[in-house]
C-alpha cells in the first residue's frame, strides 16, 4: 500500500517536531523523551483480583508511576517512536520504566516462606508482531531481555494528526492483553505460584494500554537509560 501524501507530510512534521533520531534499515526511530508521549497499562478488575488473591503486589521503579486515583493503572512515559519503511508506526518503546512483581511464595524444597520478586522493564510495542516485550528479571536470576510479555488486539490504531506548522497528536488504544507462553512460565516459577492459579493464565485478560503522543514539552524530559533490576 502506498501513503498518502497527507500521511507523508504528517511524518515529516513529526520528525521535524520531534527531532530526527537514528535512521536504519528497519526505519526511522524518533526521541520523544521530551515530549508528552505517554503509556498507560491499566490491568483488568479480573487480573487485579486473581493478582490480590495470591498476594502479588506491584510497585511503579524508574520513570513509570502510579496513576492517581485509577486502581492498576500505571503511567509508562514513551521514550521512543520507530517509523517503519511503508510509513507506519513499527514500535513504541518505554525505555526506563518498571513495573516489581513481589510476593511471599513458598519454597519448593523446605516449605519455608520466601519472598519473591519478578521485574518486568524497558518495555516495547511491537506492531509488527503485536506483541508487548519486557526485559523480564527474576529475584536472584538472569534477566531476559525483551521477552515477549503479552500478545494483544488493537482497539483503535494510532492516529497521528497534523495542524500546521508543527503540532502532532496521536491516540490508540490496545485491549485483550494475554500472556506469552514464556511469560506464562516465567511468571509461574519466578513468583512461585500456587497451582489452582495456573489455568488462569491461560484465559485472563490483562487489560488495556492507552498510548497519547503530543510535541507539547516535557520538562524535565524522562531519563532514557534502560532499568536495571537489582
């Protein structure tokens, strides 16, 4: 399919407000660190019930924050934008935020209570695959890096607008966010997790992710060193 020409002067604009970033095969990748480019995550009523049922419970690190007054959801700030080739938004990145998993789970060997921890960090979206990626990190374990995190259906695709001479607005909206298979497994042996919860991992909906794109400043801008778990 080839762009419109409205659609190529909308990405234009957008690089001449955002900033050119870092030009390669797989596109055109734009900073928007210092914009109001924002995710926000907010996990289903279910998911926040089975989540208080087997006591894990979440804390925002790096640039990610809770959002006020919204249970579940947390603010995810957008680091980056790739365009790819045809002109289309190929990814979205979060670079710096993390969300802690934490809960008391039991050891395998002793029966002890042990505490637990699973970080999930530096998150992506990949339109491409339509799959949500993490650097995912088990307490006391080796990171994996960008492993697929949830599979998800796009409600209302990103619509960047154009008003002349360089403002840029952009909403989507993503929902029926499922667990991976990896993340299915890692989240079973890194938080230790009872065994009548299994099954639900397979059929619950995580919830949604909103992700709004403006060239209005922010400042300070976000840090875009990606999160490092302890």
């Amino acid at each position: 399919m080839i762009a419109s020409p409205r659609f190529r002067m909308t990405v234009a604009a957008l690089t001449l407000a955002l900033g050119a970033g870092a030009a390669s095969a797989a596109g055109l990748t734009l900073n928007v660190a210092n914009k109001q480019a924002n995710s926000v995550q907010t996990f289903s009523t279910f998911a926040q019930g089975q989540f208080r049922q087997v006591g894990v419970t979440f804390t925002a690190l790096g640039n990610a924050t809770a959002v006020a007054n919204v249970k579940g959801a947390y603010n995810l700030p957008i680091t980056t934008i790739t365009i790819g080739s045809n002109l289309k938004v190929a990814s979205g990145a979060a670079v710096g935020s993390a969300l802690q998993l934490d809960r008391i789970g039991e050891d395998e060997e002793t029966g002890e209570e042990v505490a637990v921890t699973l970080t999930l960090a530096n998150f992506k979206i990949d339109y491409t695959r339509n799959l949500v990626l993490a650097d995912a990190t088990p307490k006391g374990g080796t990171t994996i890096p960008q492993m697929p995190l949830y599979s998800f259906t796009v409600n209302e695709a990103l619509k960047l607008k154009y008003v002349f001479p360089l403002t840029i607005t952009g909403h989507e909206e993503l929902s029926k966010l499922f667990l991976t298979p990896e993340a299915k497994s890692l989240f079973i042996s890194a938080l230790k997790l009872p065994s009548f919860v299994i099954p639900l991992l397979d059929t619950t909906d995580f919830g949604t992710i909103v992700n709004d794109i403006s060239t209005k400043s922010r400042s300070p801008a976000v840090p875009t060193a990606p999160y490092v778990a302890n």
